[in-house]
C-alpha cells in the first residue's frame, strides 16, 4: 500500500545539502546521481528525466525510530556532500510499507509509519538551485499484489529470526529491489505500486493482514487513512497494470474460496480496476492487465507458501473473465512464472521468511522483462 517511487529531489550545484525528516518504523533510501553530460558522461538513465544520463555517486540507507517516544519524534538531520562540480540528483525513497504491522490488530495498537520530510538546506554560497520539473515519461506502470510485489523480506536472510522479522520486519522490506521497481527502471517507465503483504482477492491469509481484501485498499493514497482516496481522473492511466494476486487466498491453511467464489471476485476487481481509467482522462485509453502468478522456488513445494498452486485458479479466473467481457478479451493476460527452480532456485535468492531477496526479484524481473515488452511493444 504505497508508492514504489516515493521521491522528492532537486537538481543542484553545491557542495554540501542537509534535509530534516522524521519517520516511525520508516526505511529511507537515498541516492546521489551525477547527471551526464559532455564532460560527465553517465553509466544509467531515469525516467523522469527523459532518459537523460545519471550516474550514482552515492548511496545510503536511513531507519528511523522503532518506537514511539519523545526522541524519535524529533527531526533528523542529514548532510549530503558532493565529490566535484556538477549537476547532481538527490533523490529518496520510502522503501518501507505504511503498515509494518499488518492492518489488523496491529493497525489498532502502533501508529502507522509515515514519512515527514521538511526540505532541504545549502551550504555555502557556490549554491545554485534549479527546480526540479521532470520529464514525465509516457510509459506509466500500476501494479497491484500482495508481499512479492511489496518488496517484503528482500533485505533479510534464510536465518533472520521468526521473533526479528515480526517486531522489526520493516528493516528487511525493499519495494525498490522488488520486481516492480526492476521492471520499471528497465522499460524506463513510471511505476506505482500498491502491494500489501497477506493481501487476497476474496480473504487475506490470516486475519492480522485486514478485514478489506484488496479491493478495501486499493484505491487509498495512505493505506491506512480510509479517507484519503486516489483522484484516478486527475492523472492519465497507467498503460500496463500488474496484478500479483491470488495466492493468499488458497495458501497458509484455513478454509480456500470455491472456484465460482474467486473467479467471482477476480471478475470485480478487475472491472474496478479498469474504471480507474474510466472517466476524464485525456486520452482515455484502455489498459493492458497481466495477472502474473506463481514466481516461487522448489523450496517451496508441499508447504503452505507454494505460489505456483493457486496458479490455475487465477488462470481460470483470467479465462471466465475474458468470456464473459468479450470487449475487454483483448486487453487481459496471464502470465506463469514457474516454480520448478528455472527462474527463482532457491540457492542464494532467498530473503526471510520464504521470499525472494533482490536477486530472486531481478530473477523475476528478466523473466518477465520480454514478455512484457511483446505485449506493449515497448
């Protein structure tokens, strides 16, 4: 339930920059590009800069406070020192969820982590700032899903302790190493992503997750606040939309949906899902929805976490839907990521928990990569 690309930045020529921000259970990722140019030529592009060349000078990961209490409510201060002369982009992004402990009772007992930022400061006076004003690429990308596509234990180890990973799971989530994210940056496309770990389609895999599958959630600009809705006509319509979902429906035990059930619910979050480019979008455009299932290792076979069982289920959901909307046939897919260790093998792409770290998620992403770029012939 947050953006994958949560980012403030700003284009500048100075030597030093501090900022201030304060964020509960808030993870924070900041990078330093040097922008190319003839003198500085550059090694990555970005998206929001029109495929202009960057390079990365720096990189850091913050953690905010665990707990609530009157020192880690107080601002922090950071400090950002440039190498040489250039132009630079800072850039952070917010790599952890809103709800570290799930939407359930856990939403009930802890503050949500939300993210406070309070600007930028220039050091010294060889300082010029030009307003940071993005190209904004016309490739645009949602996704909707559950952990995977969350980015949820990316960051942690086969060995992160079961008693680590529930009081400070939001130090191992990493929606930028997450497939998304790597996807995004590959196709040189803007991404959003609104992922909630246990979420399902007809129920979530425990009650801890929620009371609302992700039809509750998906169109909340703060997961947490159930009245800040996202304005879908004020922006124009992602061109590909990923669904990730399915799997907590029929996994980690207790009672599974029928197939009419899940097919039932797959039906309307679909429809909800294309409304959202419905209304005054201009160009209206219809959407390419690729359901994605499966992406799991041998590891996990016979377990409870097996995401390639669920997968027929979905693909028989994709199909009854693309009978029944014949008008909208055209523009729905699934695709299979194998679990049988072709893509994910379970030796050193694991994170904690039983996900993929980020050389399982780029696994992923390859794997998807060109089937992607066929269907919108990007």
């Amino acid at each position: 339930g947050h953006t994958a690309f949560d980012r403030y930045a700003e284009l500048a020529r100075a030597k030093t920059v501090r900022f201030q921000w304060r964020g509960l259970r808030t993870k924070l990722l900041v990078n330093v590009y040097l922008l190319g140019d003839a003198s500085h030529p550059a090694n990555g592009t970005d998206a929001a800069l029109g495929g202009r060349g960057r390079t990365l000078v720096s990189s850091k990961v913050l953690m905010g406070a665990p707990f609530s209490y009157p020192l880690a409510n107080r601002k922090r201060t950071e400090t950002i020192t440039f190498p040489t002369e250039g132009e630079y982009l800072v850039q952070l992004r917010k790599m952890s969820s809103a709800a570290p402990y799930l939407l359930g009772l856990g939403d009930k007992l802890f503050k949500p982590s939300v993210l406070s930022f309070f600007g930028f400061t220039f050091v010294g006076e060889d300082v010029t700032v030009a307003p940071y004003e993005p190209e904004m690429t016309s490739r645009r990308i949602q996704v909707y899903g559950a952990s995977d596509t969350a980015g949820y234990c990316v960051d942690g180890t086969p060995n992160t302790s079961i008693i680590k990973r529930a009081l400070m799971g939001w130090q191992f989530e990493n929606c930028d190493g997450a497939s998304p994210a790597l996807l995004a940056e590959s196709m040189q496309a803007l991404v959003s992503v609104q992922s909630i770990a246990g979420i399902g389609v007809t129920q979530n895999a425990d009650a801890i997750v929620g009371p609302y599958p992700i039809s509750g959630y998906y169109n909340r600009t703060l997961l947490t606040d159930p009245s800040l809705f996202w304005d879908f006509s004020a922006e124009p319509c992602s061109q590909l939309i990923l669904l990730s979902l399915g799997g907590n429906d029929y996994n980690h035990g207790g009672s599974s949906p029928s197939n009419a059930t899940f097919s039932q619910g797959y039906e309307s979050f679909l429809l909800q899902v294309f409304a959202t480019c419905s209304g005054s979008q201009k160009p209206a455009i219809t959407p390419k929805v690729v359901s994605i299932c499966g992406q799991g290792s041998p590891l996990e076979q016979g377990t409870q976490n097996n995401r390639c069982k669920p997968c027929p289920h979905v693909e028989d959901a994709v199909n009854d839907f693309k009978a029944k909307h014949p008008d909208l046939a055209p523009f729905v897919y699934f695709i299979l990521v194998p679990c049988d260790g072709s893509v994910v093998t379970g030796v050193d792409d694991i994170g904690c928990a039983g996900h993929k770290n980020k050389e399982g998620q780029s696994e992923v992403a390859d794997f998807l990569l060109p089937k992607l770029q066929d269907i919108m012939q990007w």
